[in-house]
C-alpha cells in the first residue's frame, strides 16, 4: 500500500494535525490521483466536530477534490497519466443494483462516502481530500476540462453540484423564474449557475429572498428594536447590491425580500403574485435542527433528511458549463 500524507481530525475538540495512513493498493479499474487542490465544505466542519454525532476518528476530511492523474489500472479507458480530474462527495455506490440510476445513483444502497466512511474493498475508513493523494474508481472520477483552473474547479464538486441538480431538475433557464432562499456560500453558488442556465437568451426574473444572520442572545439584549431592524436592512441592502451585478443583464428583472416571518407564508405571498416558482432552499442546515420548510411543496430540511449533492452525471454537466463559461 502507498503511504499518503494529509491533516485529520483525531478529536471533536482538537484542531486537524498531520497524519500518515495507507491508501489501498490500485485495482484493475481504479485512478490514482496526485491531489492539488481540496475545497474547505461546512460539511467537513460537521464532521471533525461531530456535530453531525456520526464521526469515527481519525478522518481526513475533503470531499471537492481537484488533482492530476499519476497511474491508472490496466481496465480504466476514460483517463491517462497527467489527465485533470475531480473527485466529489462519494467514491461508490450499488453499481450492481438492477435498478440502478445514474440521475439518482447518490441515493442509492452501497453509497461510499469520500470520508468517514468504509472502504468496501479493503474494509477500511475512507480519507478525503485533505491530503496529497486519493485511489478512486473510474466510475467516480470525473475529467477537469484543462480550460478551467484546478482551484477553482474544486468547490464545483460539492457547493456547485448541490445548486446545479435543482435547478437542472427544474429546467431552469430563459424566460422562467427561479427563487434562491439563503444568499450565503450555497446561494451566490446557485445565483451565478442559474444566471449561467439562462445566458443563451430570453429574460430572467430572479427572486431572491435572504434570511439575515440572527445575533447572538448575548449580543441582542443590549441592542433595541430600531437598531435591530435597522441592522438588518443595512444588512439586506449591501447583500443584494452585492448579488445584482451577478445577475443582471439587459431585460432581467429582480424580486428581492427579507425574511421577516415563516418562511412559507413569504413563499405563498410571492407565488400568489409571480405565478409558479420553483423554489431552490439553498440554506446552511442548522446542527441537530429541522428547518422551517421555505413553501408547502418543498420538504424541511433536517438533520435526518438532508439532500444528498448529486450524481456522478450531474458533477460531469456542471464541469461542461463550467468549461464552456470559461472559453
């Protein structure tokens, strides 16, 4: 087995040190990967904190992965040495299943996780990205276009995966109107690939509705009603001046609204007057806390019920929009 160098986590509480472990030798269809760059997810703080209660330490956390192809197995077709590739948020799956979806594979029985998981061939734990190499099925690597810039490809492979399968499920594009809720590290994600689904034409109408952060009891005690609501307005209106340019062409229109109540009150207001929307929930999940669900057609997420970011294919769509956006 290869040795490997990274940072892992070895306790809730204390910081990532560097850590040495083996990754398992290469099978017949497996890539080896010399890792360059890896994204810093939420989930990956979750996790080495075990907020999420489901951590098994040590773990090397990492799961937008971006790197060059050192050796591949004698069965792989799809890569060669020096090749760029990514490696997102899952390493395997039930690819024997006779029911198998490639659009839905991510939710399927025998998912392995890219961390804090086990490895089905050597019955190991899973390490990500947080180190400097990865051995990973062909079936689950996917290819960098050279055009687009190792760094900035690899948040692609969590952040821009969990914004591109909604709207490439709600057929977003020219002409439609798409909600955004939660402009934070998720929501500009959505904003620029939703105004990316729509740039071949035809007018956009964007409604976007944020949810500003909430002081700490500490903090809001000594603060009175007005400075609180002032605050947040403040807060309102550099967070859509920040997103506008982002969004907006000749013809685009643009519905902005703080959340002020019940998220699906807000949501029923809006649909009564823009007509149908799909609504996009692009929040941060709270730790041990269902969220208020953002409209009656769209399931609360909570801690038990979470979406999963998106399948190999959706990864490898996002990668093609991303390439054709750079050119």
């Amino acid at each position: 087995m290869a040795i490997a160098r990274g940072y892992a986590a070895t306790d809730a509480s204390k910081p990532l040190t560097p850590f040495t472990f083996e990754r398992r030798e290469p099978n017949d269809d497996d890539v080896v990967i010399d890792i360059k760059y890896a994204g810093i997810c939420h989930s990956d703080i979750h996790t080495v904190r075990n907020e999420w209660k489901n951590a098994v330490f040590p773990i090397v956390p990492g799961h937008e992965i971006a790197g060059v192809v050192k050796a591949v197995g004698s069965k792989v077709t799809k890569f060669k040495v020096g090749d760029h590739v990514g490696v997102g948020c899952f390493v395997d799956s039930c690819v024997g299943c006779a029911t198998r979806d490639l659009d839905n594979e991510h939710y399927m029985p025998g998912l392995v996780q890219t961390y804090n998981d086990v490895d089905p061939n050597t019955k190991t734990a899973t390490h990500g990205g947080y180190s400097d190499s990865i051995v990973v099925k062909e079936g689950y690597v996917l290819s960098i276009p050279d055009n687009l810039p190792l760094d900035a490809s690899a948040p692609l492979l969590c952040a821009g995966i969990t914004l591109y399968s909604p709207l490439r499920r709600w057929n977003a594009g020219p002409g439609q109107k798409v909600a955004i809720v939660g402009m934070g590290g998720l929501g500009h994600m959505g904003v620029k690939l939703g105004a990316a689904m729509g740039a071949d034409g035809g007018a956009r109408h964007w409604i976007l509705v944020t949810c500003a952060p909430r002081m700490t009891h500490r903090i809001s005690k000594w603060v009175s009603h007005s400075a609180r609501e002032n605050w947040r307005a403040k807060w309102f209106a550099k967070t859509v001046s920040e997103v506008t340019p982002v969004l907006c062409r000749p013809g685009d229109q643009i519905t902005s609204s703080l959340a002020t109540g019940p998220l699906a009150e807000l949501t029923r207001q809006l649909r009564s007057t823009h007509g149908a929307v799909p609504v996009i929930d692009a929040r941060r999940p709270k730790v041990g806390v269902d969220l208020e669900p953002v409209a009656p057609d769209v399931p609360a997420a909570g801690h038990s019920g979470w979406a999963l970011p998106g399948a190999v294919v959706g990864m490898g769509a996002l990668l093609v929009l991303a390439n054709e956006l750079a050119e």
